[in-house]
C-alpha cells in the first residue's frame, strides 16, 4: 500500500491530531472507547437491514401468522386457529408429498454426495487442473429450467438418445418421466447431473486442506490408495462433509423448478413434491394460508434437521484431532 | 526427512509399477465423467440444428440431422407463424430479446445493488465499532436458516400490496438489498483485511467512507467478483419467483419463457428443435460470462459454502 509508507505525520488533520502519536492499539482502543462509528454504521447498514427487516424477517413473520388464518389474496385474512394445520395433518395428498419428497431427497442427496465426493478424490489425486474443475461445474451453469427440457428431451421416450443407448446395452426401455416408479429417480438423477459439480468443488477445498506429506508418508508405509482413502481422506473430510451435507439437503427439500418443467407434478402425484404441492395449494386453488401452513411443516422439518445434523457433526468433531 | 528420501526410490518402486493401471482405471472414471457432464450441451447444439422432422426421422444420428437455423429463427422470433406451425413449432409470438433483456435489467439490479449493499454491511459489521454490532450480526446469521421457500408467499402478497405485481422491480425487490448469504461472505473476507492498512490510511486522513471505497473494496476485488458472478448466476437461473411474480411479456425472464415455450406447444410433437435452440440461447451468457471468470471462481467457490 502505497498510502502506508508516504504519510508524514504533519499531513494529518486537526480533528486526529490528538490520536496521531499512540500506537495501533491504542487508536483502537481509542475509536472502541468514543462509541466508535455508531452513525456511519447506521448509514452503512441502512439499505441491507431494510431489506433484511422487509423481505426476509418480516414475511418469516406473517407467513406464520397468514398459516393461522383463510386468505385467499382478495379478501382481508381470516383467522381460523389450527384449522389449517388439523386438515394438513388429515391431508393425504400432504402425506404424500411428504413421502415423495422425502424418497427425492434419499435418492439425490445420496447419489450426489457420493459422486461427488468420488470425483473430488479423482480430481485430488489425479490432477489438480482447474479446467476439469471448471468442465465439473459448467452444469451448475445452467437454470434447474435448462437442465430439466434437455434431460425431458434426452429422456423421451419416443425421440430421446437415452432409451436408445440403454438398449444398445441391453436393456428394455424405460419410460423415465412418464412412469410412477420411475419419475421421482430419474428427477433426483437430472438434479445430480445439475450440482454434483457444485458439491465437488465444495469437497475438494476441503480435500485441499489435508496436507500431503500425510499421503506421501503413508506411501511410504506402503499403503494404498483405498486404505489411504479410508484412514486419511475419510476421517479429515469429515467435519467439512458435514457442512456440505446440511447445505445440500435444505436445498434438496426444495426441489421445485425440475418437477414443473419435466412432469408438472405427475404421473398420477408421482412427482408432486412439497414445494409443488404448496405452489399449487397457493396459485392453483388460492389457498394462501393454508399453503403457508405446509410451509410452515417444511420449516419444521428443515429445523430440525439442520439441529440433529449439527449435533452429529459436532459430536463426531472430537475424534477427529 | 533424511531417511525418507532415501527408503523413498526403493519401496515407491513397486508402489509405482501398479500405479499406471490404477491411474489408468482412474483417469478413465474421469472421462466418463466428463462424457457425462458434457455430452447433454453437446445435445443442444446437434437438435437446435436439426430440423423436427429430420430429428423424428433419425433420432440416433450424432450430427444434427437437415442442418439448419431454423430453430433459432423460430426461438427469436423472426420466423412467420405460417413458417413456424410449418417447421412443427408454435404459432404464438414469443419476443425472445425482451425476455432476454428482462433478464439482463433484473440480474444486473439484483447483482450490483445486493452486492453494494450487502458490502457495505459486511463493512460495518467488520470494520466499524458500534454497539450492538455482534447482536444484529447474529439476527442477520439466523436469517440465513431460513428456506427461501417459506418467504416467498408473504413476500407475494407484500409485492402485490406494493403493486410491483408484473413488474422487473417486482422481482428485483426482494434480492437487492441484501442476502444474509452475501453479508456473511464479504464480512469473512473483510475481517482478514490487517488493521493496519487501514490504520495507515487513518493517519494519511482518509475519512471511514473514503477508507471502504479505496481501501477495502480494491483489497476484496476478488471476492466481490466470485461473489457477483455466482449472485448473477443465481439470479439468471431463478424461477420459482419470477414465475410468481410476472404474468406478461413486460416482466417475462428466460426462465419462465423458456418454461412458457414449452407449455405452448403441444405434449405430442414437441418443437424440439426450437425449444433447444432457445435452451441454448438463454443459457449462453452464463457460459460465457463463466468462461472470462472460470479461473477465479473456481478456485475461490470452496469459500463460499464452508466458511
């Protein structure tokens, strides 16, 4: 910094003169002790805390109270009590959604974790190239809307490439959105494709961190590279994989755009996932409030997920050393 | 040290001898891999050149099957209807430079303002003393627990209160201020700034203001940058939202053309052709603008989620 070594004391205005001589810490303690930059903070904050107050926290606090309520967007809300929340819990459609979008979840997170922690080991100890790196991520590129009219188009069953190599392997057809068994899987497989790269390069900066004299001196042991896997990469990842899989599946619980364009929800509520189901309730039939009950569940859920999930991480940090 | 150089040549030898087919095995995962990752953009360009019927014709040629630009013509616009019901694709207007307009107006708004925004909070919450500083930092932190999912219905009636409803600032709204995300990131990288270049600059008379202008948004470069392409990404990508929020042409985004494209034409006898030309073509700035950061972003994308 050139402003560092060009600056005499003399240059200094009137109002720092006072503060000008102490050292470092003693400015710091200085600015610390006059309140600091209570006004400038103010003014610097403004514009995030509106819109934090306004479209963050204050909607988090209607959408519990609109959960409480009939609102249908034309008339002022209505107040109900648990009526929403006694008909969720009578709602089969609900249950279902819920069971959909749980074996969604199962499926993608499983499938995306351990891919992409493969490819993340592939990517560490092969090569440390960024242009892989970045040919990892290029789906991420695309809009969950891109990624699911090429794959609904990939996928056809009538046109698309994909049944024919799959029997040019072998194999019969497979009717892959257009089935009830089927659906789900292969939505939770275009989702994968969409951000396994994401979640590689998440890993593999946590790969990064392991120093490599670990791996060289257990070659020199003679280990392999799977037990290196097991006894290094494994117990050292795991604090950050905990982290990632948090991420990964309050974002897979939210799974809505791939569903809209590729089975809007179908074959017969195969596909109709939460969020979904919840967009429907709203805009379909203009059940506000009691579309902002489910949301409300899918908070729930979420919660309490992301407190058992830090309770595991922290519980495993220990051995760890 | 010294005795590891030395066991080194003796046991990595046969160590080293394996290896190749390991390797070998491994490097072709990754070409898989890659294959996977690649071949559906690949898939894109051979149909959006392709025509529909030669596409029904020979659905498993590699080439694209009648070359031709018809599919792009239909996607922007520039075919006749007649034309376009002719080539198997819809008959309706689409104004497809609108809607990629719309989606430049918005991402932009979204991209500049939250990252100006949020970087001068993560200012105030790392370089200024304040009381009550850690107390709304952590309400700012909680904030980021929350789903989006569960503030989009409020923040859809709040918008249609406003009357934004079908609007680009509509939109915009909700994300341009701020994301607790975008705080916390910038907060990270500002905290690393040492005090004392801001101490030099202190003395050298440089007011707070002129301190964050000059100083610390120059030494962020970096972050600003990773973080304002992946917020244009995002914001480029989103479509629950604007799906909410806009009903006409005035406010349409890609995304939800995209999505409207395909509603359009008809379940059997989709216009694939013109509907990958038009995939192509709203996921292109993406690529492009990845391309000129590619490097920086991801070497600097393991920050984003873990710290």
């Amino acid at each position: 910094m050139t402003i560092a070594s060009s600056s005499p004391p003399s240059r200094l205005p009137r109002g720092d003169a006072e503060r000008a001589p102490t050292t470092p810490r003693a400015a710091r303690a200085g600015a610390g002790d006059s309140g600091g930059d209570g006004r400038l903070a103010a003014v610097f904050i403004a514009p995030a805390f509106l819109g934090f107050v306004v479209f963050l926290l204050w909607p988090t606090l209607r959408g519990i109270y609109l959960s409480f309520t009939r609102f249908n967007l034309l008339t002022p809300a209505e107040w109900v009590g648990l009526d929403n929340y006694v008909r969720m819990v009578h709602d089969p459609i609900f249950w279902d959604s819920m069971k959909v979008t749980v074996e969604y979840v199962v499926i993608n997170i499983g499938l995306q974790t351990v891919s992409a922690l493969a490819i993340a080991v592939l990517l560490q100890r092969l090569t440390q190239s960024a242009l892989l790196r970045g040919i990892v991520l290029t789906p991420y590129l695309m809009s969950n809307v891109v990624a699911g009219l090429v794959w609904l188009w990939i996928l056809d069953t009538q046109l698309g490439i994909g049944n024919e190599i799959v029997t040019a392997l072998g194999f019969d057809r497979i009717p892959f959105l257009a089935d009830e068994t089927w659906a789900i899987p292969t939505i939770a497989l275009i989702n994968v494709w969409r951000h396994v790269g994401y979640t590689t390069l998440l890993l593999f900066a946590g790969l990064q961190a392991i120093p490599n004299d670990m791996y060289e001196a257990a070659r020199v042991d003679g280990a392999s590279e799977w037990r290196m896997f097991w006894r290094i990469t494994m117990p050292l990842l795991r604090p950050v994989l905990a982290v990632v899989l948090i991420m990964t599946v309050i974002g897979s619980f939210q799974v809505f755009d791939t569903v809209a364009v590729t089975t809007a929800g179908g074959p017969a509520n195969a596909t109709n996932v939460l969020q979904y189901y919840i967009y429907g309730s709203a805009f379909g039939r203009f059940q506000f409030g009691y579309a902002s009950a489910m949301s409300v569940a899918l908070l729930v859920v979420l919660s309490a997920i992301t407190i058992l999930q830090y309770r595991l991480t922290r519980a495993g940090r220990s051995d760890l050393g | 040290m010294a005795t590891v150089t030395t066991t080194t040549p003796t046991t990595l030898r046969p160590v080293q001898r394996k290896f190749p087919l390991g390797r070998a095995a491994a490097w072709t995962v990754m070409g898989l891999i890659i294959l996977i990752t690649l071949l559906p953009f690949y898939w894109i360009l051979r149909t959006a050149l392709s025509t529909n019927a030669g596409l029904s014709a020979d659905p498993t040629n590699p080439l694209p099957v009648d070359l031709t630009t018809s599919g792009f013509e239909r996607a922007l616009g520039m075919q006749s209807a007649e034309e376009a019901v002719k080539q198997g694709g819809a008959g309706g207007g689409l104004d497809f430079w609108r809607y990629l307009l719309n989606s430049v107006l918005v991402s932009t708004l979204i991209t500049g303002c939250q990252i100006f925004f949020s970087a001068m909070a993560a200012y105030a919450f790392s370089r200024l003393r304040w009381r009550g500083r850690d107390k709304v930092f952590g309400l700012f932190l909680a904030g980021m627990m929350v789903p989006a999912i569960f503030t989009l219905l409020p923040n859809f009636v709040l918008i249609k209160q406003l009357h934004l409803i079908d609007t680009l600032l509509g939109i915009a709204l909700p994300t341009m201020f701020m994301t607790p995300f975008a705080v916390f990131f910038l907060r990270q990288f500002f905290m690393n700034i040492p005090q004392e270049v801001e101490e030099a600059a202190l003395l050298d008379g440089a007011g707070k203001i002129k301190i964050f202008f000059r100083v610390v948004l120059p030494m962020a470069s970096t972050p600003v940058i990773t973080l304002g392409v992946l917020t244009y990404i995002t914001s480029w990508n989103d479509y629950f939202w604007p799906l909410m929020v806009s009903y006409s042409d005035s406010s349409r985004v890609l995304t939800v053309a995209l999505a409207v494209f395909r509603a359009q034409t008809p379940a059997t006898g989709v216009d694939w052709s013109g509907l990958m030309a038009a995939t192509l073509i709203a996921a292109l700035p993406m690529l492009v603008l990845f391309a000129c950061f590619a490097r920086r972003i991801v070497s600097s994308i393991g920050f984003t989620g873990i710290k």
